[in-house]
C-alpha cells in the first residue's frame, strides 16, 4: 500500500507540510496518492540514522549484506501486480518495459550478492614484513577497499526502477557497506514507495541495522540541496540532466568537507556511417536507426542523437530513407507533461539555430503527452561553429552531420563533449581508412560500438557506462555492472596490525578464499 510518507530508516514518517501528487501521461490525470515532502527534521533525522548504521553496517560480513540484497530482489518481485501497475501509471511506459526493468533491477541486485558472495572484490593486497632488510627493516602492510560513510542516489526520470530506489547506484552503494538515503524522484514517488517498503522489510528480515536505508520524498531540489551539504554525507550518486548533476557536483566541492560525486549525465551518442556501409545498406541502416531513435520516445541516456557522413549521394538517400522510416512509427507517450514540453522546446531551439534543416517530423495527430519525433540535418561547418547544436535534445530526436571529408568529420568528433557512446557502422575493412577517427572517438567517449545502435546497455562487469565529463563527472568509474561498487569505497591499509584484528580479508589462514595479491602474486593460498 502506498502511503505517501517517507522512510526514515525503518520508520514511515510524514511530519512535512508541502504536499504533490504523481500524474499519468497516458491519462493526462493526476493521480489519486498525495505524498509529504520530508521535512528539514526528517532529512537530519535520516542522516544521523544513516550515520549510526554505518558503524555496524559496514562490519558486516558479504553473506550478511549478499543476503540482504538477494531479500530485496525477492521482496520487489513479491511486490507484483501493483509495482507494474504503479510504475506504468507514473511514467506512461508500457507494462512490457516496466517488467523488463524490474528483471534487469532484480538482476543487477543478485549480481552484486554474487560479487559479495565470491568477496575477492575487496583487492586484498598483502606485502608481508621483511623484518631484517638493509638498512631499514620492512614493515607488514596490508591493504583493501572500504566503505566511504552514508551515500545519498538520486534516481532519473527515465527509469523508476533500474536508475532509482533499488537502481544500480542504491545496489552498489550497500553491497559496499554504505548506508543509503534515496532522494526520491518527484515523478514517480509511489512507484519509489513500493520498492523503498521492499528494502525496508529486508533489512528487517535481514537484521541490517535501523537507518540502512531511507527515502525522501520531494517535489524540488531542496531536499536534495539540503542532503548534498550534510555533513555527514560522504559521497552522492546521481543520474538525470547535465544541468542537474553540475549543479549536485558544485555543491558538494563547495563543503567544507568536498565529497565525491559520481553523476552520470545526458549524451547525444554520435554515430559515424562510413561511406561504404552507406552505400551497401542505407535501407537497413535506415530501419534500424528510425527504431533506435524512437525507441522509449527517445528517452534514453544512450540515444543517438547525432549521426554523421561524409557527403555524398549515398548520404542524401539515407536522409531521405531515415525521414520515410521514422514518421511510419507511431509516437510514443513521454514521461511527464513537463518532460514533453521541455523536449518540444528543446526541438524547437535546436530547429530554429541558423543553418538547419527538418529532414522529418512526425505530422500526423498524435495523443497527448506523445512525442512527434524529428530528423533534422546540418553542414558540418554549421555544427561546429554552434557549439548549441551539440547538447541533448531528451526525446526521439537527432542531427544528422553532413561533413565535407574525413578530416571535417575528424574535426567534429576532435570537438564534441564527452559521451557515454560511440558507433561506427562500417563494411568490410573500411574502418582501418578512418583509424584517426577512431582514435578521435575513443578520447571522447566511455564505450566504442561497432555496427549496432548505443540504445540497450548491457548489465556485466565488462560494460562501462560513463564517459568523459559531462557524460559522467568521473570518467573512471562505471554506473552499471557490478565494477561501480568501486565508487562508494576507498583504499585503507593497515601496517603491522595483529592478524587476529585484521579483518578476515586480510587475515594470514585467509579464511574467505578469496583472491589476493601477496607479495607481487595473485592467489587465494593462505600465508
Ligand atoms: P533531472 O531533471 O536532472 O532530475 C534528476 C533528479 O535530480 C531529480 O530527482 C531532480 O529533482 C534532481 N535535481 C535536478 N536538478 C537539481 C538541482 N539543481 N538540485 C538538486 N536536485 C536536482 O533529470 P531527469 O529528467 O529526471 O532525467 C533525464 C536525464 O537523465 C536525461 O538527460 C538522460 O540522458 C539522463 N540519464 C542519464 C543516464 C546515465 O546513466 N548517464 C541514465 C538515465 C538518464 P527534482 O525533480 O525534484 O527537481
């Protein structure tokens, strides 16, 4: 059941005094649950929790918190029905997609009890004592990943459940041994609800200490504002708009204590078609671009947003046959009112910027909240003189870059903002003709793709999603896979510390078996 309050630790608490409601996109209606903001008092209040349960939190064993975890993912799944329902009627996606993220959330929480399970992910790294070395003896150090304090998520708009309450960052950050306090996303508060009551029964069930996890409802920024300079706040993750995360980002480096924060932003993904793939497959290309670019109303991170081709008739005839294709495709309904008509807006900027051309846009009546979907093209000199041409448009939107030759295409990917995606679709051995250009690409972006669209990100420890700022502020770290645990841990070693106070990772019988380096090599041996 909803209730509208917020979660402080354990405890559902609605002492605040501003009050929202949810709405439904394909219904154009409010709907029916009112929600309390969480107030100055509350906001402390979870923060101190936080603060005390990371004293006993992060000395848990990765059984305990794998176990705690895995009774999450069961518990959001036990939620049935009425996740699915709730979670279409914040956000107008279809009931398909909403199962689908649940399965992808569910799944990224039991890779992570896995990660936890096996335990090597510490990097236990032991250089054992050389007590009689000239001139200066050598002392024992011993060295592993640990917890950084309470973390708090901010989740996106475009995914209520696998980039927010139990998304990957909440996931990562508790499988690292930090509490988490959620900044529930205002658009889909109920759906944050649900899945927050999951975690809480969890943690009960589980005997993870009261204040393990908390979610704060809010309309606007200030609950954020007010979480990001808490003192006691170690680090924040968040995924949404560059605008907001920069915002997030300032903030924090402006505490007296600076603290990190991991924000995985907006991208326009640029895709290079290579002459010779142009010229072999402009229908296919055509198809499946018009489905990449359309896909979930264009409400992806990974969107592409700017294609780009050297000129020639093979381009002309992918614009036209891209323009054909994607006004078949029925619009799609946006998130929210206020998302549609930032996008309509947007469009509508980047349309009216001098030198650009609507190749397409989807003309026919449309239902409201749906997005008409649009192709523009432009010169190659025109985007790189406007530097406003190369922001996100949020939606089912993208530029087609019509460059005069491989060293103006060079020079556009040489100039673009870090992106989380890169693609080159090629033929045969054509891309060793471009190797500057990928090189180009590569310095630019977190993932490169070779024949195939950005949309669709695969959750494995191998993917990488976050890329030069303003993709990510941290291009070092990932935000999916279970290798973003490593955002929410720090380095800490102990020197000559008696084994039986070390922390069984580091222990000499290394009980856990997990893999460690010992003097220089890699083995799960004991010493
Ligand atoms: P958003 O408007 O930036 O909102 C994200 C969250 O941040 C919301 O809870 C919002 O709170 C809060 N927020 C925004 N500005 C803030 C500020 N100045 N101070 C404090 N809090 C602030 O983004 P969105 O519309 O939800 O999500 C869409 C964007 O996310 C797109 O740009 C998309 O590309 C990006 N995205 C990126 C990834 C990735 O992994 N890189 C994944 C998914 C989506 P309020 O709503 O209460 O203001």
């Amino acid at each position: 059941m909803i209730t509208g309050k917020n979660y402080i630790g354990n405890r559902l608490s609605g002492n605040g005094t501003k009050t929202y409601k949810t709405f439904n996109p394909s219904l154009h209606i409010e709907n029916e649950n009112e929600f309390i903001e969480a107030s100055t008092e509350e906001i402390n209040e979870a923060v101190f929790l936080a603060s005390d349960a990371y004293i006993g939190y992060n000395q848990k064993s990765g059984k305990e918190k794998a176990a705690f975890l895995t009774a999450i993912a069961d518990g959001i799944l036990a939620l049935g029905d009425i996740l699915i329902q709730t979670y279409c009627s914040e956000s107008g996606l279809p009931e398909g997609r909403a199962k689908g993220e649940r399965g992808r959330t569910i799944g990224q929480l039991k890779a992570f009890a896995a990660l936890l399970e096996e335990g090597s992910w510490v990097d236990a790294t032991i250089d054992t004592a050389i007590p009689d070395r000239a001139p200066a003896p050598k002392p024992d150090l011993r060295k592993m990943s640990v917890p950084l304090g309470p973390v708090v998520v901010f989740g996106a708009s475009n995914f209520p459940l696998a980039f927010s309450t139990a998304g990957g960052d909440t996931a990562a950050a508790l499988a690292a041994g930090c509490p988490v306090i959620v900044k529930s996303h205002p658009m889909h508060a109920g759906t944050g609800e649900l899945v927050a009551s999951a975690i809480i029964k969890a943690a009960e069930a589980t005997e993870m200490p009261n204040g393990v996890f908390s979610n704060l409802n809010s309309s606007g920024i200030e609950v954020g504002v007010q979480l990001v300079k808490h003192p006691q706040v170690k680090a924040v993750g968040f995924t949404g708009s560059i605008r907001g995360g920069r915002a997030l980002f300032d903030l924090a480096a402006q505490r007296d204590e600076p603290i990190p924060v991991f924000a995985e932003m907006g991208s326009i993904n640029p895709v290079i078609i290579l002459p010779e793939a142009l010229e072999n497959r402009n229908f296919e290309l055509a198809q499946t671009y018009a489905g990449s670019i359309t896909v979930g109303s264009g409400q992806f991170c990974t969107n592409p947003g700017l294609l780009l081709g050297i000129k020639s008739a093979a381009l002309s005839s992918f614009v036209t046959l891209l323009s054909e294709e994607i006004v078949k495709i029925e619009p799609s309904c946006m998130l929210h009112p206020n998302i549609i008509e930032a996008y309509e807006k947007n469009k509508q900027t980047a349309i009216n910027q001098p030198g650009l051309v609507v190749a397409a846009e989807y003309g026919a009546e449309v239902s409201v909240n749906h997005a008409r979907q649009a192709v523009v093209t432009v010169e190659g000199k025109t985007f790189l003189e406007n530097t406003k041409l190369h922001h996100e448009v949020f939606g089912p939107f993208s530029m087609i870059v019509q460059c005069e030759n491989a060293a103006q295409l060079q020079e556009i990917i040489t100039n673009l903002e870090g992106q989380l995606t890169g693609t080159i679709i090629s033929d045969n051995n054509e891309i060793a003709k471009y190797l500057n250009v990928i090189a180009a690409l590569q310095n630019r972006v977190g993932r490169i793709i070779f024949n195939g669209v950005p949309t669709g990100v695969e959750v494995c420890p191998s993917m990488q999603h976050g890329g030069p700022y303003p993709a990510s502020t941290d291009s070092r770290f990932t935000a999916v896979g279970v290798q973003s645990i490593k955002r929410w841990v720090r380095p800490f070693s102990f020197q000559d510390w008696p084994d039986q106070l070390l922390p069984n990772e580091l222990k000499n019988a290394n009980p856990l078996r997990i893999l460690r380096f010992v003097n220089g090599n890699q083995n799960s041996d004991s010493i």
